[in-house]
C-alpha cells in the first residue's frame, strides 16, 4: 500500500467512526477526496485504493486531470470552487455535482451548456454561514429563495446546501454553524424543493460535521498531504 492509500484508509476509518458515534448508518456519509493541486497520478493511486468521488477548485487545473484520467469511466467529479462565466461550458460537460453555486446567473448558464445527453447536473447552493467578508456563497437568509429558482432549471438538479465553516470558530460555534445549515435544509424541503445533501465538514472538522448532518464530507489533507501553493 502507497503513503496516499494509507491515509485513504485512515480518512475512511475515521469517518466510519465518526458516523458511528453519531448514531448514523454505516455508509451514509459521502466521502468527497479533495484532489487541488495534486497531480493526476495521486488521484490514480486513491481510486486503486477503492475512492470514486473527487473534488476540485480550479477548473483548468481540474480539466486538465480530467483529460489524463479519461481511462476511469466511474470517476466522479464534484466542482468545489468557483465557477467564473467563461468556464461553466467545460464544467457543464464534465463535472457531475457542483457544490457552489451562489448566484442564479452562473446556474443558468450550467443548465443552457450542460449537454441533453447527459444526466441533470447535481448541484448545490453555497452559503456563506458565518457571514465572512472574504467568503462565497449566498447570506443564510438568502439560500432557499435561490435554491427555489435554481430549482426550477431544466438541466440541473437541486440537491442541497454546501459551505466552508469559519477556519477561527471554535467547536460551540462551528456546532451552531453546522446546525444552522441543517435548518436550512429543512426549510428548502419545506419550501418544495426535494433536496438530501449536506456538504459540509473538512479535514479539520469532519466529526462534528457528521455529528450535524453532513451527508458528503470534503477531505483534502488529510488524504493528499499539506498543500504548497505557488
Ligand atoms: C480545499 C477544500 C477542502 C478540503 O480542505 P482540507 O482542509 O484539505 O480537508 C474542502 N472544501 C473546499 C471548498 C476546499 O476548497
């Protein structure tokens, strides 16, 4: 086994127990395996390993991986970054989940590009739930409105709510935090839209985002190492 397949072993045991203490079934949370900035072979290594969901920031970097992993037919891929207007057309064509749509311009842009052949997009609304300056993703009071328009998209399918938690939180707030977008969720369903997903939770806070709700957990680090940006 690689360095990369042990700490994909790791990650999933550590879920598994996460899951577990909270009272939920095995299996019900969605490990997503956060791949920026790593070169396609490392995603390569963590698929051997069993992993099928990853997720990526930059588009072009993201389009380029997917090109050198053209081989893996059940890869899928979650967008986790921004998606600029130049680039919805690539991630209409090659992504399968969005988690950070923010604005309803950007979602009818992925539903026009995204192809008839191919299945809805599975997307999610950002929210921005600690209210933070430099953050994306809608204010919390604003989410369910969007998911109600995004929701009504032709070629794209409403699945829930993503966000980032505030990296300075400590545990109370971060729970509060967690338990807000759980709110939320419940409030978009109420409102009509059939949404399931909670994508919340990264290597750092994992735990407690499980303990919350969270229905797909995006790792990084804790899979691939410490990033060296630039
Ligand atoms: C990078 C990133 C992650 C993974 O973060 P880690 O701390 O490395 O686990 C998760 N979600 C988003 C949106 C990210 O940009």
């Amino acid at each position: 086994m690689t360095m990369l397949q042990h700490n994909y072993q790791s990650v999933c045991a550590q879920l598994a127990d996460a899951e577990q203490r909270a009272g939920r079934p095995a299996g019900s949370v969605r490990l997503v395996a956060v791949s920026k900035t790593f070169p396609a072979a490392d995603i390569r290594e963590v698929y051997m390993a069993g992993q099928r969901d990853f997720g990526e920031n930059y588009i072009q970097e993201w389009f380029s991986k997917t090109e050198e992993l053209a081989d893996l037919p059940d890869i899928v891929w979650h967008v986790i970054g921004q998606v600029q207007s130049n680039k919805t057309r690539i991630v209409a064509q090659r992504a399968h989940w969005v988690h950070t749509v923010d604005k309803l311009k950007t979602a009818q842009r992925l539903s026009a590009q995204r192809p008839p052949e191919m299945p809805p997009l599975q997307v999610c609304i950002e929210v921005n739930i600690a209210g933070e300056v430099n953050k994306h993703g809608v204010p919390p009071e604003e989410a369910v409105a969007l998911a109600c328009e995004v929701a009504k998209l032709p070629n794209l399918t409403v699945r829930g709510l993503m966000c980032v938690a505030e990296a300075a939180a400590d545990e109370e707030e971060l729970r509060r935090q967690f338990e807000r977008m759980q709110a939320l969720l419940d409030e978009l369903q109420a409102a009509g839209v059939a949404a399931d997903v909670l994508s919340m939770g990264m290597s750092a806070d994992m735990p407690l985002a499980v303990a919350c709700g969270a229905t797909h957990v995006r790792i990084g680090s804790a899979i691939f190492g410490r990033r060296d940006y630039g």
